[in-house]
C-alpha cells in the first residue's frame, strides 16, 4: 500500500498540518520536530503527490484546457504548443472537451469548483462564452487561443484571419482569376466572417465583385467543399477559381473539379486555409494560408506562465501572422483564353 501524509503524521507523532509545513517549509517549526519528521519520510519512503504539494502552497501546478473536440485537424498542434511550455515550466495539462455537450461541461464545472486547476485555456466550444467570462471575472485566470472577433473580457492569442483572406485573394488575382467561388466556414465564426471580409475587400479593390451566388456556406469538412463545388456546378454558374475556408473542404472542393472532369489547377485553382499536414498530401499539393497554430498554443500557455510569475496578463489580444503558402493547387489563366469560362454552365451533370 501506499505512503500516505497521514502514515507520516501517525510515525511522528504530529498533525498532518505539521507534516505538511515541513515539507513545504511554511510556519514556524520546532528544529527538532522538523527533523523528525524529515527521518520518518526518509524510513517509510513517503513522496507527496505534486497535487498535495501544490494545495499546500496555494497552488495546483496544473493548468487546464477546454476545448470542443480533438478531432478538429489543428487541435494536436495547439495542444502540442501549450504543453511544450506548460512541461517545460513544471505543470501538467489537464484536458477537457465538449464530445457529451451539456454532461461534458458539467464534469468540467465540477473540476472548476474543486479547484482543480490554476488557469484555463480555452479553445471556446460553441455557447460557452459568457460562462467563460463569469469564472474569469471571479478570478480565474483564462487564455482564449482562436479569438473568434467576439474581443471577450479576457486575454486571447488569435491570427490574422482577415490578412489571410486578403492574401488568397491577391494571390488568386495575380494568377488572372477574376470568378472565385468561396466555400466559407461556419458563418457565425468570428473567424468565417473575416476570411470572407479580407478576400471580398481586396477583390473589390481590384475592380471585382464577388458573385453572391457564388459565395456558398459551408461547416469546414471535406464534404462541404465537395458539396458547395455541385451545388455551383448545378446551378451552371461560372467559376475560374475556388477559396475554402480550410484544409478540408478544400480538398474536398478538389475532388468535386476533378470528378466534373476539369483539371487542377489550370481549369480552377484552389486556395485552402490552415495548413494541416493534410494539404501537403492533396492531388495536387494544396495552396493554403499558413495559421500558426502550435505557436498560438505557446503563446496563450506563456501567458498563463507568466501571470503565475507576477505579471499581469495583457489587455490587449495577441495576433500572431498567417503566410500564404504555394503550391501546386494554383496556377495563372491560361494566356490564349483569358477570359474563357474554367468551369462551363451544366459542368459535372
């Protein structure tokens, strides 16, 4: 059986309140009951758990995470990030997710009541927000990696999303295409709403309107790209090029040009988001805006790092830059038809 602080005080002959100053070095002591106590840990063996050294001292040495799902493609490089600086100052990563929705979080409210953690990061699961916010302002310190644009009343790390827009746009004009299709995102995401806002703004800038028609919704899943690139596709409309709003369903859009019998990327170029290794292994390797995203991880960790050292955390979010990465998913117009339609109305019927 195991060495308990009890087996320590019993041995002793002291309370388990003294046993527990001794080795947290807290109080006044008497030298020699110290080091008696001290003895009887070396005689019986007794190693206290980090989580009954850090009650002891006030603290838990454990941060916790929430997050909606880990099948989310990015989620391993956000948690890798947090855990890379949350090990390498000593704490441990306590994780939960929202898979049981209302049963999930209250698990995960039982854990915040029982103190269970020093801080949250928080990847927001949908409608959690305000519930966030309340333990934030009774004192516990949280980290929003992903900010949707809602600005929460707590520090977050996010990226520029509608940078990121904005360069798949420039890329896309500069290779001749004037007629995007964009699969977007779940359209209530902060993040949706500014990718769309960055390649729509800098189409418009360069003299081109997006055609609402083709500016689909999607849920950022392989079938949604695939579904969205039919549904255009059904309704004859045109398209020279395609911007989705992940990994995913672009690649899932590629499939769908491929299966109309057109070709990648001279008929459609297509832009993706996120780079997950995924986009590397599309056919052909995918063009996609680069999110940073095991250096969010860190950077929302270091905070909470640093907060527990004294500083306060910031007010002020923490933006990190998204980089278009090219490959072989985009290509310029074809120069002896400029302006011939990529994908003709009935295509894919």
């Amino acid at each position: 059986m195991s060495i308990t602080i009890a087996d320590v005080a019993a041995r002793a002959g002291v309370s388990k309140t003294t046993v527990s100053r001794v080795l947290n070095g807290k109080g006044e002591l008497d030298l020699r009951t110290a080091e008696r106590v001290r003895q009887v840990i070396a005689e019986l063996g007794y190693v206290p758990s980090a989580r009954a050294v850090g009650l002891a001292r006030g603290r838990t040495r454990i941060v916790g995470m929430l997050v909606p799902s880990l099948t989310w493609p990015w989620m391993g490089e956000v948690l890798q990030g947090a855990v890379d600086v949350v090990e390498s100052e000593g704490y441990g990563l306590l994780l939960f997710t929202c898979n049981r929705g209302e049963e999930s979080m209250q698990q995960f409210a039982s854990q915040v009541s029982a103190q269970s953690f020093d801080g949250l990061l928080v990847i927001e699961p949908e409608g959690t927000l305000s519930y966030i916010e309340q333990l934030h302002a009774r004192g516990l310190p949280v980290v929003l990696i992903d900010d949707r644009a809602k600005q929460p009343l707590f520090p977050s790390v996010a990226t520029t999303n509608r940078a990121g827009g904005a360069s798949a746009a420039q890329h896309l004009l500069e290779l001749g295409r004037r007629k995007p299709l964009v699969i977007t995102g779940v359209d209530w995401f902060g993040c949706t709403q500014e990718r769309l806002a960055g390649f729509r703004d800098t189409y418009a800038a360069a003299g081109y309107e997006l055609d609402p028609r083709l500016v689909l919704e999607g849920d950022f899943t392989h079938e949604s790209g695939r579904r969205g690139v039919q549904q255009a596709l059904d309704a004859g409309l045109e398209f020279d090029a395609i911007f989705a709003h992940n990994d995913l369903s672009a690649g899932g859009a590629i499939q769908a040009v491929r299966e109309a019998g057109r070709t990648v990327p001279d008929d459609v170029s297509v832009v993706g988001f996120d780079d997950i290794p995924y986009a590397q292994h599309t056919e052909p390797p995918l063009t996609t805006v680069h999110q940073p995203m095991r250096r969010m991880g860190q950077a929302a960790a270091r905070m909470l790092m640093s907060y527990f050292g004294g500083e306060p955390l910031p007010e002020e979010p923490e933006v990190l830059p998204t980089t278009l990465i090219v490959r072989s998913s985009t290509a310029p117009t074809r120069p002896s038809t400029p302006d011939r339609p990529t994908v003709p109305a009935g295509a894919g019927h």
